[in-house]
C-alpha cells in the first residue's frame, strides 16, 4: 500500500489546504469542460496518445475518468483510498509503456489550467495548496515508475554478470544472414549478441545500454567476439562483428583482437561493423583500429547509414567495403518514394565511390524487389532469413575470400 501518510508530511500539506480545495470544488465543476478540451488538445500532441486512445469508444470512457478525477482533486478527501487509486493509475501507466516524462506533461496541462482559474477568479491564495496537491500526484504517479526502473536495471545487471561467470555460458551469439541481391545467394553472416537468463533470450536493446553505463560492455562484447571467432575459426563462411566506440577505444579489447586475428585462419572473411553515428565521436581511435584490422586482410563496413551524420567527406576517408544502409530507410521503399529517392542516391554515390551497399531490414518481397531495383549489392531482414542460434548453422557461403 503506498505510504501516503510520509507524503503528505513531506509536502507538509494540512488541513489548511484541505479546506482551501474543498471550497474550490463549485469553481472546478463550472470549469470542467473547458478544462477537458484543453486537456486533450495537449496530450493529443503525444505520439503515443493516438496509440492508446485509438478511437472513439476509448476516448470516451478516458474522457469519463479524467472528468471524475479533475472533479475528485476537490472533494477534501486525501487519504489511503485516493493515493491508492493513483497508485493503480501508475501502474496502468507502467502497464501500457506510457513514458514517465508523458505523464509529468499531463500534470503540468493540469497545473497551468488551474493557476490561470484561480488568478482569472481571484483565488489567488489558494495557489499555494494546488501547487502542494498537483506536487503530491507527480510524486504519486512517478513512484511505481522509478520503483520498475531500478527493480529492472538490478535484474538486468544481475543478468549480465551472470552472464560473464559459468564459463560464459549466458552470452549466446546469434547470427543473420546477408544475400547476394543478383544470385539470392548467402554471402555471409551477421554475428548478433544475445544473452540468456534462465530459458529466456535477452535482446540487445535491454541490456546493451545498461551494461555501457555500468562499465560491463566490454566484458561481454570480447566473450561474444571470442565465441565468435571459436566458431568460425575451423569454417569457411565469411562474417561480419559489430563493433561500438567502445570497443575501439578500449585498450584490452584492441590487444585481444590484435591477438586473435593474428592467428585466426583466413581474416579476410571478417568484416567490421562500426555504427556511423559514432563514427565521429574519435576519428583518431577509429583510424588506427581501422589500419589494424586491414593489416590482417578484414574489411569495414559502415553501419545503420543514413540515420547519423551521412558525411561523405568523413566516410571517404575511413575507404569502407561497404555501407550497410540503415533499416528505417529500406523498411517502406515498396511506398515511400521520398526515402526510395533517398536509398538510390545513397546507392549511386556509393558506387562512384566504389563502397558496396547492403540493405538491412528488408521484411518482403515487395521491399526486396525495390532493392534489387535500385540496384544494392546485398540485403538481410526477416523476408530473407531470421537470427538464429550461431550453433544452428549449417549451409556454407559462397564467399570464400
């Protein structure tokens, strides 16, 4: 149960404000509707608002809650029962992935429109108890938030380490395919980071940032590239690893690549994806990894192209292989002609420069069919081959570099 009693103490809201709000609850009945029309002008500026309130029946009965809890704000009644009920709010909020920082707007609309109620009906001593109450709900509704953020950072962190002990066993590579667009042929691999807790397969997306801020990405980013090159050490497929700045940055991580790769058969199949939204934070760091890996016959690529700084300038001089053009632009070129326009320039300009192109995220035929269109070397997504547990692979390239 949430312990309202410490937050009305801490926002040392009396019986005072009590009776101030309850004498505002007539001005707040008058005022109500225009209070709803100002209301979901705002919240409808949210992306995710036209996501939850997806037609009229749920905004209707949306409607009907947020009138009964403007007019509740009033009633003088702020005990265990209310702040429970905001309690349930949260974690309705929680529930449908409605951001933190949504509902802190929300409150704001309601905080602005009551000021201006007041001053416009000379109420201007009761500024004080609603600012304390519209205080109290945004700690209120916040509560649970910052609670499941914490609860799910320490089982991610927990996780991670996990993963690092038992021999490794928790970091799982998985690998994507990548097709030669003229042949459909398999080309190469993908190599994708997972990791597991208990029978369950983490995406990046989870974990990634959580290990970067707690120094722990590097640890699993040399497991997985260690698994990785085990692998592939004994085969002939050609394959690409991600790589982030922090990797290139990171003493140990260069030392053990320089290690690996000196005695890893054939590097030239090895192809280095680096993001190109982080390729200009260190062009320095990012120019000597890149001589050291060339020295040993791998390739580079530059990833998710199209969605950073798209400098050709910067681009040239790094010499890629290839560009890997970013997902978000390849996903609607079957009906998106601006973004279809954007993919063949891209394209063209690649070629002059004598860089291959890759489309990522082609989900069906008719995106692969634009694809082969533009004229794109090669392409992966979902329509092509699904990741799938590095151990589970059995078909060989035809990339036998």
């Amino acid at each position: 149960m949430y312990n309202f009693q410490l937050l009305l103490h801490n926002y040392a809201f009396n019986e005072n404000d009590v009776r101030i709000l309850k004498e505002l609850s007539p001005l707040a009945r008058t005022n109500v509707d225009d209070f709803l029309i100002l209301f979901y002008k705002r919240i409808f500026t949210f992306e995710h608002a036209s996501h939850f309130l997806s037609n009229d029946t749920i905004i209707q009965r949306h409607r009907r809650k947020i009138r009964a809890w403007f007019l509740r704000l009033f009633n003088g009644i702020y005990d265990e029962a209310y702040f429970e009920m905001l309690h349930r709010i949260s974690q309705t909020h929680v529930r449908i992935a409605l951001p933190n920082h949504y509902v802190n707007a929300a409150l704001h609309v309601v905080r602005s429109f009551l000021r201006e109620m007041l001053i416009s009906h000379q109420r201007i001593d009761a500024l004080k108890s609603v600012d304390k109450l519209i205080d109290m709900h945004i700690d209120a509704l916040s509560g649970i938030y910052n609670a499941t953020e914490q609860t799910d950072i320490l089982k991610t962190i927990k996780t991670i380490h996990q993963s690092l002990h038992k021999e490794g066993k928790g970091v799982i590579p998985y690998v994507q395919p990548i097709f030669n667009t003229r042949t459909l042929q398999l080309d190469k691999y993908e190599c994708l980071m997972r990791i597991k807790d208990v029978n369950e397969i983490i995406l990046p997306f989870k974990f990634i940032e959580i290990a970067q801020k707690t120094g722990l990405y590097c640890d699993l980013s040399r497991l997985m590239m260690s698994k990785v090159l085990d692998f592939f050490s004994e085969r002939e497929e050609a394959f690409n690893i991600n790589l982030s700045f922090e990797d290139v940055n990171e003493y140990m991580t260069k030392d053990f690549l320089e290690k690996r790769l000196s005695t890893f058969t054939r590097p030239s199949r090895i192809t280095f994806e680096i993001l190109e939204s982080q390729s200009f934070d260190n062009t320095k760091a990012l120019e000597e990894f890149i001589v050291m890996v060339r020295s040993y016959g791998c390739q580079i690529a530059i990833d998710d192209f199209g969605t950073g700084f798209s400098n050709f300038d910067h681009i040239l001089s790094l010499s890629p292989n290839s560009l890997k053009i970013d997902g978000s632009l390849i996903k609607d070129i079957d009906h998106n002609t601006m973004h279809y326009d954007i993919v063949e320039n891209i394209h063209h300009l690649a070629h002059k420069l004598g860089i291959a192109t890759v489309a990522e995220y082609v989900h069906s035929k008719a995106v692969l069919q634009k694809v082969q269109a533009i004229g794109i070397d090669y392409a992966q997504g979902f329509y092509l081959g699904i990741p799938q547990e590095i151990g589970t692979i059995t078909c060989k390239t035809s990339n036998s570099n």
